[in-house]
C-alpha cells in the first residue's frame, strides 16, 4: 500500500472520499461478536488494481473525469450516481486463465476490483451524465448548470 495520495484527505476542499479505516485487519470478519464494526475490506486480490488513477477537471461547460482502464471492456466498468451527489465508478479486472501446463516466468499486470467515489458539486447536472471508453481510457463527463447571476434589483431611495 503506498503511503502518497495524490489527493490531500486533510484538505477541507478535497470531494474525494476518504475511508479512514481502508486496509485495517480489523472488521473484514463476518463475526456478529466482533469488537468493531464490519468494515469494506481490502484483500490482497483488490489492493493491487484499487488505486485505478483518474483525473478529474472542470471545464466552462463541464467536470470531466478520465480513469485509465487498460484492458478493460465497458461492459467490466460501471459508472453509477450514489446519494444524488456522488459520483461512482467500479470495475473489475479478472485474473488469466492458468492452464495445467503453462509456467509463469513474470507476473506484473494486476488484477482486481477497483472503486473510486467522487462528491459532485451542487452545480453538477447528474441526469446528463455520459460516458465513452476509448484507447484504455474511460471518460466521464458530468454537465454543470449555468451560473446564476445575482440580479440587482434597484431600490428607490426617498426623503
């Protein structure tokens, strides 16, 4: 597990969710007499593909998120909107086939779940989302809606 985040989780203005309790031994049993509660667990198949890397900028027009998912088909990434206001986007990378007679010299590609969540802004227009899958990179792009004005209403003075 790398201790560097590309996000800071101490920062009041990060909207990327942080699970305190990510990669602790405690709560990943299904014991109802556990001293904690159960927590999502990471296990060693998860840990090495969790960290998918996804960028996320805002346009004029729109928040755009770019995950990179080698090898990956849309039909194994899943892009979805929890609680109204927080953007999901999960996958899966299934570990090869091993046949009886193969011999492994090298394994370096990772295989897993991955789940990242972002919190959208109040101006994201979340019924608009789409999403398009091209060269190994998912892109996610979530409408804003249009700024408000403030509007100046005058006010007579009199006396």
């Amino acid at each position: 597990m790398s201790l560097i985040r590309r996000s800071n989780v101490f920062d009041p203005f990060s909207l990327d969710l942080w699970d305190p309790f990510q990669g602790f031994p405690f709560g990943s049993g299904s014991s109802s007499n556990s001293l904690f509660p159960s927590f999502a667990s990471t296990n060693s198949e998860t840990a090495a593909f969790a960290g998918a890397r996804i960028d996320w900028k805002e346009t004029p027009e729109a928040h755009v998120f770019k995950a990179d998912v080698p090898g990956l088909k849309k039909e194994e990434v899943k892009v979805e909107v929890e609680d109204g206001n927080v953007l999901q986007i999960s996958g899966e990378r299934n570990k090869e086939q091993e046949e009886k007679n193969d011999k492994w010299h090298w394994v370096e590609r990772s295989s897993g779940k991955f789940l990242r969540r972002f919190r959208l802004p109040e101006n994201a227009k979340t019924e608009q989302i789409s999403a398009a899958m091209g060269n190994g990179v998912l892109t996610v792009t979530v409408p804003k809606e249009e700024a408000k004005k403030p509007e100046a209403k005058p006010v007579q003075i009199t006396g």
